[in-house]
C-alpha cells in the first residue's frame, strides 16, 4: 500500500487536506502519514485511521527515514520562524527517498513580489516555488498556489457581533481574491488522484474565483447572506494584528462544529507567523497583487466556484454560534 503524507497539520490547510483526504472514498487503497507539532489536537485523523507523527524538523536522518517508501507528498508550509529550513528539509530528504511526487502549497499574488522589499513572510513561498524544481523534475511536482478562504470570515463573526463592521487593512476600492475552502479541497483532491492516465503534469495552479471581489461586494455578500446591515471600515495593519491575536484566545474558536469540522478556523491555528502572513495577504490585496483570475479552480471541480454571498447564506447557522 503506498504512503502518502501531509504536512503542517496543526494548521488550517493541513487538517482539512487531511480530513478530505482520509475521508474520501479512495483513501483506503493508500496509508496516510501526518507531520505535525502537536498530536493531540489530531485526534480525529487519528481515528480516521492516519498515523500522525510529532515532526523534528532538525534531524535530517530521521526525516528521510519517515519519507521512505512515500509516494506523494503534499507541502504546507509550516507557520513557523524556520519555514523555508524545514520545508527545504523535506524536499531534500524526498529527492534522497526518490519519492514519486510532490504538491507545494503556496498563496495568489506571490509571484508580484520577487522585486518588492516588503512582505517577508509571503516572499519566503516565492524562495519555496523556487526551490522545489532544485529537487524535483517537471513531472515529478506542482505548486497549488491559494487565496485566503471564504472560512478566515468567520474570525471576523464577534467583531460583525460586537460593533457591526468588518474590518480589514485593505482600502475600498482594491479588489482582492478569495474563495471556498471546500472547492479548493475538492480541487486538490481531483488533482491528486487523476483518472486519466498519462495527462501532461502541469506545475502550477492558481485557485481564484470567477470573478473578484473588494470591500463593498463583501459587505453585500455579508449583509444579505446572515441579514444584517453592516459596514465596512479600513484599519490599520497593527489593529488586525491584535483582533486577530485575540481570537487566538477566543472561547468561541475552541471547538470544531459537528458539520463540516474540518472547514472551521480554530483560535490555536491563530500563531504569530499565521497572523502575520494572513495581514500580509490583505496587505498585497491592498495593492492589487492578488486581483487574479484563472479557470483552474472551475476546471478542476467542474463547476462553478461558490460566490461569496451564496458561503454568507448557507453558513448562516455557524455565523450563528459565534455571538
């Protein structure tokens, strides 16, 4: 039975590939092996039947010998302080282990950033995209780059309670890219297990909706969806820092909901290198570095991606819990 392992976890993007994945009709024709930090918050994958291991990202022998006998790879990148080591760590272990494949989780907008002085964390997957043909041929990898998730709205549910608004350091007027998880998990399912044979490998695919949004198209979209009448205000970088630094800690993001688990944004997911890399994707929206469309999201689900509005309306209920 071939091996395949997932990355990072503790993270939003990496429980919920790995709850996708573990959960899927074909999941029993492969064994799942998933790196985290901490075990404990994995329980459920555990019972799923993963097996998850507390990773030692400094140990490169260990490393290569729980890559041995992997066949696909799926890299989120930690949100850590040593990011770019550890992730460079897997792929060199990989290239040693001759591990069939792997898929490199990356963000929209990176790609504007190769000459701009700014935005350390974001350039750190630039250096990453960058790395992985280093390790692997054009047959052998791809880069899933993602926008940030309709599901990061639900952080902003106490703030929509408690003063009305949502708050985000992006001006009015930028438009801005962002779409639903659960296509982009179905997309990177698809992906991962195509039915036809023989398909050309494509090394890059960008997730983005039909069509973009900016602050008025989300205030519509939210005001409709849960019946509200909210407005918009633009705050400073600092200020989402320190919202988002309290959801942290927030005893309404403690617990997964029993519907849809994997798709809800936990308090603990919220570290100082998550939060500053969330702030940072506002910030290049506020430049227009993530105002960009392509098809490959629809090509890969094959139908529509889910609007805005249409994700406000039918979690309305989750909205709900967060007063």
């Amino acid at each position: 039975m071939h091996t395949r392992i997932i990355t990072n976890g503790d993270s939003l993007l990496g429980y919920a590939v790995a709850f996708k994945f573990l959960t899927a009709s074909k999941s029993e024709s492969y064994k799942y092996r998933i790196f985290c930090r901490e075990k404990q918050t994995l329980k459920e994958l555990e019972l799923l039947g993963a097996e998850v291991i507390e990773t030692d990202y400094k140990d490169e022998a260990l490393m290569c010998r729980m890559l041995r006998g992997v066949s696909y790879i799926m890299l989120v990148p930690e949100y850590s302080s040593n990011r770019i080591k550890e992730a460079q760590l897997i792929m060199k272990c990989a290239k040693k282990e001759k591990v069939d494949y792997m898929t490199l989780f990356s963000y929209i907008g990176v790609n504007s950033l190769e000459k701009v002085d700014s935005f350390p964390l974001m350039k750190e997957y630039i250096y990453l995209e960058q790395l992985i043909p280093k390790y692997f041929d054009n047959n052998s990898y791809t880069v899933m780059r993602i926008p940030i998730f309709y599901q990061f709205f639900y952080y902003l549910g106490p703030m929509m309670e408690d003063e009305n608004k949502i708050c985000l350091p992006v001006s009015d007027h930028a438009k801005w890219c962002a779409i639903d998880m659960k296509d982009a998990l179905d997309a990177i399912y698809k992906l991962s297990n195509p039915t036809k044979e023989n398909t050309k490998n494509k090394t890059q695919f960008q997730f983005t909706p039909e069509r973009n949004y900016n602050s008025e198209d989300l205030i519509t979209a939210a005001n409709e969806g849960l019946d509200r009448g909210m407005t918009y205000k633009e705050v400073k970088r600092t200020e989402m820092i320190k919202y988002l630094e309290r959801m942290s800690s927030d005893n309404r993001f403690t617990e997964r909901p029993p519907e849809d688990p994997s798709l809800f944004p936990l308090g603990q997911y919220l570290n100082k290198y998550f939060v500053n890399t969330l702030v940072e994707y506002w910030q290049m929206s506020h430049l227009g570095y993530t105002d960009t469309i392509t098809n490959d999201l629809k090509d890969a689900i094959d139908h529509q991606p889910l609007e805005l509005k249409k994700f406000f309306s039918a979690n309305r209920h989750q909205f709900k819990r967060l007063r």
